[in-house]
C-alpha cells in the first residue's frame, strides 16, 4: 500500500512537469544554460610589462668661443677687459756739462761722476761747481796767502781731470794723500772722525773708514760734508747761502775759492 503511495505521488509530479507549467521551467532552464554556454570566458588582463625608464645624458658645458677680434663692439669690450699696461718710464740721462779743459766748448761729465755729484751736492744746486773743481781749463788756484808762501802757485786743470774714482795723489807735502773721485784728502778725512758732530753725519751717510772713499757715492758724499765744514753755519746748522768757498781743494778755479 504504502508503495502505491509513493508511486502515485510521483506519478502526480510527472505530469504536473510535463504539463505546461514544467514546460516552461525546462525551456528556461535549457535557455539558461545554453546562455552560460554561449557566454565568453573572460580572459585574463596581461599585466604590462615595465619599461626602463631612460637615463637622461650627463650635462655638457661648452666652452664659449672667444670674441672675434674685429669690429667695433668688440673692440669697445676688448679694450675695457684688458687693462692697458703702464710704460715705465725711461730715467733721463743725468747730463752735467762743464767748461773743457781746452778753454773751447763744454764737455760732458760722464758716470758713475755724474749721478754721485748728482746725488751727493745737487740738494745744494752744487752739482755743476763741483763737477768743475774736478775739470777746468788751465790756471792757477793759489791765493795770495798761498802764493806768498810758494804754495799752490803752479797752472792745473783740475782736481781729477779723467773722474777716476780710484785716483790716488801721494805727492802731499805733508804725507796725506788724496782718494777718490772728489780727492778727500787723508787728513782731512781724521779731523772729521775725530769730531763727534762729522763722524756722526758721516756714519748716517754709510761712510766710517777712509777705505771707502774709492766709492764715487760715498767719496762724493764725504766731499760734501767737507764743502758744509767749511762753510758751516752754527745758526742754520747747514752750509751758508752762495757763494760757498771751496779753499778746501786747492786746485779749484781760482774764481770758487776764497781767503
């Protein structure tokens, strides 16, 4: 019995299936699935592959070319970049001209002499009479007062005619000698560095030994020492006003010497 049951039950459902209800839930099913098989299977995305990002090139720096040399512009900007070098000037040549010993003409005194003279007497407005004493045409020096005892009563052309600064004259009658290029006499020379006053405006002069009077510069610097002991003024502390005397050198032109 309880099989006919089941039988019947089932029976029931078959037809209700087959009816026109079921009809329509298969077709849907079947449409269902023909749709699903119908449908593209979604592929997949390819994942991109990463490119290399480039490496950019390393800076160049060019050098810039030099501005053309010609034309207006450039010369203006060439001519305020580059300084204008300064000559240096040319010393003039130190010229002391002197009567000649011929009595016709001048002649030229030549160096070392000039620049020592220069040097040494011109801050006096010395330089010319001193070039003089050392060359001039014949005479005689002598003062009365030498002449009377029978001195200094010869002609001469001057103390040191060739401006020889290694002249030496042994022929003193009292055994001094005269040096260099003004001819510092030896004794003369003594008496200074035995007095505090000279021997001090010596040495600031670089002078403290006779030896050195072979030096143009340094016997001319002497000399002049000896010219402003002559013609010393206590009251100036310097020599006095022209004319100055130059007994000193006794074969000065008679004109430049006094008693």
């Amino acid at each position: 019995m309880f099989k006919n049951l089941i039988s019947q039950f089932l029976g029931g459902v078959k037809d209700r299936f087959m009816s026109g209800a079921g009809q329509e839930i298969m077709r849907a099913l079947v449409n269902k699935n023909y749709t699903y098989a119908q449908s593209p299977v979604p592929t997949s995305t390819p994942t991109p592959k990463p490119t290399a990002t480039p490496t950019p090139p390393p800076r160049q720096f060019v050098t810039p070319k030099p501005l053309p040399t010609q034309g207006v512009f450039n010369t203006l900007v060439t001519k305020m970049v580059t300084p204008t070098p300064t000559p240096t000037p040319t010393p003039k040549p130190i010229r002391i001209m002197i009567p000649s010993s011929s009595g016709k003409g001048q002649t030229l005194v030549p160096e070392p002499a000039a620049s020592a003279l220069m040097k040494a007497f011109d801050k006096y407005g010395e330089a010319t009479p001193a070039a003089t004493v050392m060359h001039h045409p014949m005479q005689i020096s002598g003062l009365p007062s030498e002449i009377a005892q029978g001195k200094n009563n010869f002609g001469n052309m001057g103390e040191n005619g060739s401006f020889n600064s290694e002249a030496t004259n042994i022929y003193n009658a009292d055994k001094t000698i005269d040096t260099g290029l003004m001819q510092v006499n030896s004794g003369t020379f003594a008496g200074m560095m035995n007095d505090p006053y000279w021997k001090n405006a010596l040495a600031k002069r670089g002078i403290t030994d006779y030896s050195q009077m072979t030096d143009p510069f340094k016997n001319a610097m002497a000399a002049m020492l000896v010219l402003m002991r002559g013609n010393y003024d206590p009251q100036t502390g310097s020599m006095k006003e022209k004319p100055r005397n130059w007994r000193q050198w006794y074969a000065a032109p008679r004109n430049m010497r006094y008693e």
